[in-house]
C-alpha cells in the first residue's frame, strides 16, 4: 500500500493510540464509580420484583418505591438494632478475653513450652527473638497499614451511602430508563427485544430476592442452633453466617468453617461445640443445596453447574465480591440470549 502522506498518517496514528491510552485511562480512574453504579443496579433489580408485586395491588409506582425503600431500611435498621448491642458486647468480651491472654504472665513461656512439644528439634529462642526483632524492626509497616485500614472503612462507609442514595434513584426511575434503553432497539425488533431484556431483568431481580433469602434464613437458623449449643459469641456468628450466604458457590461453606474454627478457639468454645457446629453446617448445606435453594431460586433462570463455577470465579477476578455476586446472574442473562437468539437464528441458517 503507497502511503501518499507519511506525516499526516503518522499523526492520526499517535492521535488514534493517545485516545485509546486517555479512554484507558478514564476507565482506571472512574472505576469506583463505576462501581458504585454497577452495585446500585444490580440492587435496584433485585428491589424491582417488589416494587411490581406492590403495583399490582394497585398502589402507584411512587409510593410501591417508597414502602418497599422504607421497608428494606426499616428491617435493616431493626436488626442492627437488635443486633449490634449484643455484637458490640460479644466483640467487648473477645477482646477482653484475647487482653488477658496476652497479658498474662506466663504467656511466653507457655508459647514456648507448646512450640518445643510440637518441634523438639527447633531452636525456639532463636525464633522468638527474629520474631521480636521483625516485629520492632515493621512497627512503621504495621501503623500505616493499620491508618490505611481505618481510611479504607471510613471509604466503604461513604460508598455504601452513595450506593444507597443511587439504588433509591434507580430504583424510582427504572420504567422510564427502561424505556429508554427500549428505543434504541430498531421498532421492528423491539418487542423481542423488550421480552428479551424484561427476561432478563426479572432473572436479575429474583436471584438477588432468592439470595437474601437464603441469607436470612441460614442467619437465622445459625443464631438459633448457635445458641442452643452456648458456641461463644453466637449473634456475632449469625451475622457472619448471613453474609457469608449471600456470596454463591463457597459462600455457606466458608462462613461455616469460620464459624467452626472460632468455637474451636481455646477458652471460648470447645471441641464439642465445634463437632456439633459442623456436624449442623454439614447437615445444613446439603439441606440448602437440594430443598431450600431449588425452591427459592425456582423463578430465576436456571443455570449449570459447570457455568456457575466459570461465571463465579470469572467475577470474582475481574471484580472481587461483587464481581462474584453479580456473575450468575449475568451468566443467566447470556444464557437467555444464547438460548431465544442465537440458537433459533443459528437453526434458520
């Protein structure tokens, strides 16, 4: 190819490559933003099968927003409330009980009595003293990263107040950013293409419906058998169960097994409790994977398990949490499209 004018290409080109490396750019630097929109969206989706439940017994689609946003802050509102003064109490005593532990006495040569049981051919003072002398020698490391820490809850905090703010926007204008999504479609499509995206839509909404239900249940249920066992700090446990539910795939097994490795904490619980705790867990899971989820999740769109696994670790590296949250659902949605779109077109062929 005869280039007639080298320098006018060469410079489109430099043009053409610094746009890509400026778009790049903007997308690492709005990010966060993004963020915060893709987690309002994915919220507002999951609160719309309310909202639709509401509208049909004739309430307007302002106020069905309204009661279903009070409603959902009311119920977290209560059980913070009900839960953050036992929380704040069981965390008081943990900490309590972790002072007096490393405060007493004794403690180093305890330490050093249990390491020469385990390894009676290790030299022990000589690890102890590398690991005083690392820790003294990181004391800056370990005071930034906590200051860091700290910055980044007070981040999170703000975050999930932006996010809370554009989940009630979303939420209150979704028909109408429906409708103008709908009109990009070319008008002798968009009906399918509006039966497409209401398909997909709803799978969203009922799978986060269906996860916080799952979550709620496995929350309660922890709290109830916890108790009954006296596993240490049991509110503090259902919590953590509860949110460990909403993660898919390893989410129950991963909140389970913190939970069982705390009552095996010495001086808090017991390997009796820890036993019991896993026995129920185990007991517990398969319950949630072959009658509690099926029926729950029965209105979203099924996917393989095969897919679920890709889709989940696939979010879960692009996004982390989020990105592992919002996978499935997504992984249905292409389902849907490869199953009413590509395949019928694929068979007209």
């Amino acid at each position: 190819m005869k280039i007639h004018n080298p320098f006018r290409t060469a410079l489109v080109a430099t043009l053409g490559v610094g746009l890509g490396i400026l778009l790049i750019g903007s997308v690492q630097n709005l990010s966060t933003v993004f963020l915060y929109l893709g987690t309002a969206l994915f919220l507002s989706l999951g609160l719309d099968p309310v909202v639709a439940f509401l509208e049909r017994r004739k309430l307007p689609r302002w106020l069905a927003v309204l009661v279903t946003i009070v409603a959902v802050l009311a119920v977290f509102a209560g059980i913070v409330l009900m839960v953050l003064p036992m929380i704040v109490s069981q965390i008081t005593q943990l900490i309590d009980q972790i002072t007096q532990l490393v405060s007493r006495p004794t403690l180093l040569s305890d330490i050093e009595e249990w390491i020469t049981g385990v390894f009676p051919n290790l030299d022990v003072q000589r690890v102890l003293g590398e690991a005083q002398a690392w820790l003294i020698g990181n004391v800056g490391d370990i005071t930034n990263k906590v200051i860091n820490a700290s910055v980044s809850i007070v981040a999170g905090l703000f975050g999930a107040f932006i996010v809370l703010i554009l989940t009630i926007y979303l939420t209150a204008s979704t028909p109408s950013l429906k409708a103008a999504v709908y009109q990009l479609a070319p008008a002798s499509k968009r009906d399918r293409f509006i039966d497409l995206a209401e398909q997909i839509t709803d799978s969203v909404g009922y799978y986060v419906m269906g996860q916080l239900s799952l979550g709620v249940i496995n929350g309660v249920l922890s709290a109830i058998f916890l108790s009954i066992i006296q596993a240490p700090f049991p509110a503090v446990l259902a919590v953590i169960a509860f949110f460990f539910s909403l993660i898919p795939l390893v989410g129950t097994l991963t909140g389970s097994t913190i939970i069982v490795l705390v009552c095996l904490i010495p001086g808090l619980g017991s390997p009796a409790t820890a036993i019991a705790a896993a026995i129920y867990y185990l007991i517990y899971m398969q319950i949630e994977a072959y009658i509690i989820s099926p029926r729950i999740m029965s209105r979203a769109v099924s996917v393989p398990g095969a897919v679920v696994v890709v889709a989940a670790l696939a979010g879960g590296s692009l996004l982390g949490l989020l990105g592992a949250l919002i996978a499935i659902p997504v992984a249905a949605s292409i389902l849907i499209i490869y199953r009413q779109v590509l395949i019928p077109r694929m068979n007209e062929l």
